[in-house]
C-alpha cells in the first residue's frame, strides 16, 4: 500500500513538472527543456548538506538535518534520472570518510566542505544544488527559503525554485529567495550557479512532520527538477563553456 501510494504520487507530481514545463512554453524553447544533446552537457550537483560527523541542525526528536537532506538529495536523484538530467552527489549515505589528519570535528568537517567543493570545482558544467534544513530557536518560523550565491545564474535558479516550492509544495509560505551570506563556504567558493534549498524549520512542529514524510520530500525534489527543466537554456549559456 505504501509503495502504491508512493508511485501515486511520483506520477502525480511528474504530472505536474511536464504542466508546467508546458505553462512556460513562451519562455522555454521545446529544444532547450528537451534537446537531450544540450542538457546533458549540465550535470545537477546534488548536495546533500552535512553527514558523517556533522548531524547538522537536531529536530527535538533528535533527528538530524543530514538524515533529511540525504532523504530529500537522494529523491532529487532519481526525480533528475526520469528526466535524463545528469547527476553527481557530493554523498549518498550517512556515511562520509575523512582524510586521516582530520580528527575533531571542527577538522572533519573542513575536510568534507573541501572535498565537496573539490567535486563542484572540477566537475565541467556543474549547477550546484545544495540541501539542507533550517532551525529556530523560536517554534514559530516556517516555511522553505532558497538562497542563491553571486555566481551568474543562480538568483534566476533560487527564484525559480522558490515559485515552484510554493505552488508544489506549500502554498501558505510567504518567503522569497534571498541572497547567501559570504559566511557559507560553497556558496563564496564555488564558480559555477549555486544554490542553497532550506527546505523548512525542524524547530517548528507541523513543518518538522512534514519534512520527515516521503510524500512531501518528494514534492520539494520535484519542485527542484521542475525548475531546473525550465532553465535549461538558461543555465547552459552560463555554465558551459564553447
Ligand atoms: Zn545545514
């Protein structure tokens, strides 16, 4: 039951992504959401945040953000296959190795931080798209936030993402795509568009229960795929070189 209730919404939502991709029909020429010869020359780099010995943000359950956005990475990956977008993740378990002379935390996570930008880097015609969650010491906030780096395409990226993540996913969140901090370490170093998805408030309740359900995780990756199909041409002119 539960696996039909899954594929129900999978083809719900695939649905929804080919509607739209149909509703920018003036913006998006049918050769850049579809001409696979140009599309695959841009790879999504699937960014699920923290890992290993970083939990990231802790919900009161004590689940940890790095279990949600390797849930919600993992989702954008296969979303991004029935599309035929090409993926990299920068982890794809819970697991992450360290190099040997990184023994606190502190250390480890600057290892990880560089290996991933390592990964964005070196990775030709690389869109980053960084997961995570957002935390409040206050239990009012919610409500999903993309924030863009200053790098050529991603604030028309964040944007985008932000539209669909209110119409996909939750229609009473208010909140715009702002720009990232210099204070986030992939967003100032990598050279290639990048974005930051905060895809909601562990420290509110209801928002929490529904980060935690299949179903909306899976909203929020469409969300994202959505958006990247309908900047394709886009995304192409900034990224890919000759
Ligand atoms: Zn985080």
């Amino acid at each position: 039951m539960k696996r039909l209730t899954y594929l129900a919404f999978a083809i719900a939502f695939i649905f929804s992504i080919l509607v739209l991709i149909f509703k920018w029909g003036e913006r998006v020429s049918r050769t850049s959401a579809f001409d696979s010869s140009a599309e695959n020359r841009l790879v999504m780099i699937i960014d699920a945040g923290h890992g290993g010995a970083d939990g990231g943000a802790v919900a009161p359950d004590g689940t940890s953000e790095a279990e949600i956005n390797l849930s919600v990475a993992i989702k954008l990956d296969l979303i991004a296959a029935l599309f035929g977008t090409k993926t990299v993740l920068t982890r794809d378990s819970a697991h992450i190795d360290y190099p040997a002379g990184a023994r606190t935390i502190a250390e480890k996570k600057v290892a990880d931080q560089r290996s991933r930008l390592a990964v964005i880097n070196g990775t030709p015609g690389a869109v980053l798209v960084s997961i995570h969650q957002n935390n409040f010491p206050s239990v009012t906030p919610h409500g999903a936030q993309t924030l863009y780096a200053a790098t050529a395409g991603s604030k028309e990226l964040a944007l985008r993402i932000q539209e669909l993540l209110i119409s996909f996913a939750d229609p009473t969140n208010t909140r715009g795509a702002i720009k990232a901090t210099d204070d986030i370490y992939l967003m100032r170093n990598a050279k290639c568009p990048a974005i930051i998805l905060e895809c909601g408030y562990l420290s509110n309740k209801d928002e929490f229960n529904r980060l935690t359900e299949g179903g909306y995780q899976t909203r929020l990756a469409a969300a994202i795929e959505a958006s990247w199909l309908s900047l394709t041409k886009e995304l192409e002119a900034v990224c890919v070189k000759g």
